[in-house]
C-alpha cells in the first residue's frame, strides 16, 4: 500500500523550435501538427485512467510543464484541463501551474486557461537581452517577454518567470538588468537557474568542438550573487536554492518536490514517485529509476531539504539518524567547513552551502548510498 498521491505533474513534449542548451524531452513540430492533436486525445484518457484509479483524489499541486504547454493551442489545453476538472477537485485551494513562452501566449489564451482553474503562470523568458537571446536560440525578443507578463496579468496575480546566467556572451550588468526588468515587470516569483551544457544539444557540441567555452562554476556563483542582492532589496525571499518569491507567493508545487511529497507524472518521459514508510521508487517511461529502503529515504529527505532556506528541523535529522546514526557527524562536519549551520532546532544551508551544492548534498547522500 502506498501514500496517495500529493502533487501531479504533467509533460508537454513540444516546443515551436529546441533551444540550443535543451536536453529535455521535447521536439519540434509545427503548430496544428497531427502530433499534438493526438497527444491531447492521449493525455485525456490518462487523466481519467488516473482519476478512476483513484490517483487524483488527494492532488494539492498540479503542474504543467514540458517542452511549452501554451504551444499545444486553446483547443487541446481547454480538453485536457476541463478533463482534469472532472476527474479531480480542481478548486481555488489546488496550486495549478502552467508554463508559458511569450510567442504563444496571448490574451485569449490566458483567458481561457484562467477560466478552467489555472492560477500560477510560469513564463519561460531567460533573459530580457536580445543579443543573449539569440545566443539561447529563443523564439522571442525582449519586448515579446514584457508583453507576455502584461498579458498574463490581465488575469493572473502569481506570475513567475525564469532567469539564465552563466551563458556565453551575457554580462554581469547584462544579467542584473533582465533580473530588475522582472521586478519592474511586477512578478511575484523568479526562478534563476545557471547555465547546464548537456551532450548532444548544440551547445554540448560547440563546447567539444572548442567553439564555445566551457562552464565557469565560479563566474555562475557570482550571478546567483547579483540575483540574490537585487532580489533581496526588491522584497523578494529565496526560499530554494534557485526559487525567490515575494511573500505568500512560493511555489507550492516546488517545495513539493523537496519534502518528499508522492507526485504523479503523466505524459512522455514524466517522472513519478511512489512511497510509503519502507520504500520510495521513482519510476519513467514504466522504468524505475531509483528504489530507496527505508534508511536511504530519510537521508534523502534531509538531502533535499537542504536545497530549502528553511533546512531541515532537528525531529527530521533525529529521525533519519534512527537508521543512519552518522549523519549527525556529518552535518557537523559540513557545519564546519561553512556549508551549512545550526541554530534554533533546524540545520540550514549557507549561501556558500548553495553554491557548493555538490559537496553539501554529496556528502549527506554518502550516508545511505
């Protein structure tokens, strides 16, 4: 028997053109292609296969993301979200996020997925610089990406975007004014996410070529920096490593993820998670791809938590200490070297902790390997 299901993420795999740095499990196609149509059919009776199963009945978060959901159209968004609504209890209290590219969203679009129970737009904008974005291979400009948040504010109050740095040809004062541009843009949550150069994209073959230099960790850190500055000052909180919200407007779907809540996956490539108090299996494609034991899912929770500026409390650290005794000397190890602190009952990452993530999440997972 396994725990219900808390958050359900749904995968767009299509996109008007792949983006030089994307690895994800998208595709290119041209808007009213056959593929989409289908897909929309396919994802119908996924949603009501999962609502007969009773997979919906607990859903606090939903999420649609991809590839570029508002890319599918009005029609197949409007048949796969008013399917969600019969099959689960899609009201004002479920966090219900779609992401969005400014060239296709528009002012009936945004209507339209208003009225059927979408209240968190997430834009996909990276940077408000033209010459970055044409180094990014994206469909829009600038001026595209500040209409598309004033058209997303006719109706929706929680409007996110995301940020890039650490690309090739951005500047530091480059980056810094797309950061204050979405503030002056009135938006209440900014995810900023460095630079990833994966094999096979253009991007990973530019770097193996020599054409295109490779990641710098320490010129990354440096943006997150700036981000954190400007976004401190503008009344903005950092509540996960990447994720910066003004207040009561965090992503609930986000923090889901980091708290070991069980999440549904629908559509190509969609990741689940499955647990209960002695296991925690992740599963795509019908492929389990991790299948913890108890001991190595409390650590696990303190690992994630750790990406969380609020950590994790001391009952959750005692608690996977029960089969991982170590542990506490390892987070006094971290403590030490400045990655993370402890202080009134919770264990919490540093600033320095954030950029190191690999040595401070590391080194609690090489608890419970």
């Amino acid at each position: 028997m396994f725990d219900p299901y808390k958050a359900l993420y749904i995968h767009v795999p299509f996109c008007k053109q792949r983006c030089a740095y994307c690895d994800f499990a998208t595709r290119a196609v041209p808007q009213g292609d056959a593929a989409i149509n289908a897909y929309a059919d396919d994802m119908v009776l996924s949603i009501r296969r999962a609502g007969k199963q009773g997979f919906l009945g607990s859903i606090e978060t939903v999420y649609l993301g991809g590839g570029t959901p508002t890319y599918l159209g009005s029609r197949a968004l409007t048949e796969i979200l008013y399917t969600l609504s019969l099959s689960m209890h899609l009201t004002d209290e479920v966090e219900c996020s779609m992401e969005a590219n400014p060239d296709s969203l528009d002012e009936r679009l945004v209507k339209d997925v208003w009225a059927l129970g979408v209240n968190r737009l997430s834009i996909g904008v990276q940077s408000f610089d033209d010459r970055v974005l044409g180094i990014l291979g994206r469909v829009h400009d600038a001026e595209a990406a500040k209409r598309a948040i004033e058209i997303a504010h006719e109706r929706f109050e929680n409007v996110s975007v995301d940020l890039m740095c650490g690309i090739p040809g951005q500047s530091q004062e480059s980056f810094a004014a797309s950061v204050r541009t979405a503030v002056a843009a009135g938006v209440t949550h900014v995810s900023i996410y460095p630079l990833e150069i994966h094999e096979g994209t253009p991007f990973g073959r530019a770097v193996a070529a020599g054409r295109m230099p490779a990641i710098d960790e320490d010129l990354e850190a440096s943006y997150m920096e700036i981000a954190e500055e400007i976004l401190g000052q503008a009344g903005f909180s950092r509540y996960e490593v990447a994720s910066y919200a003004r207040p009561g407007f965090a992503c609930r779907h986000n923090i889901a993820y980091w708290t070991g809540v069980p999440y549904l996956g629908l559509g190509p490539s969609a990741a689940t998670m499955t647990q209960n108090a002695t296991r925690r299996m992740r599963k795509q494609d019908d492929c389990v791809t991790d299948d913890l034991d108890a001991r190595q899912m409390r650590v696990e929770d303190v690992m994630m938590g750790m990406r969380m500026s609020q950590g994790v409390s001391d009952e959750l650290v005692a608690h996977a200490s029960e089969l991982a005794p170590e542990l506490v000397d390892v987070l006094d190890g971290l403590a030490s070297r400045g990655l993370c602190t402890h202080a009134d009952g919770r264990w919490r990452p540093t600033e320095r902790g954030w950029l190191c993530g690999n040595d401070l999440y590391g080194a609690i997972l090489d608890v419970a390997p």
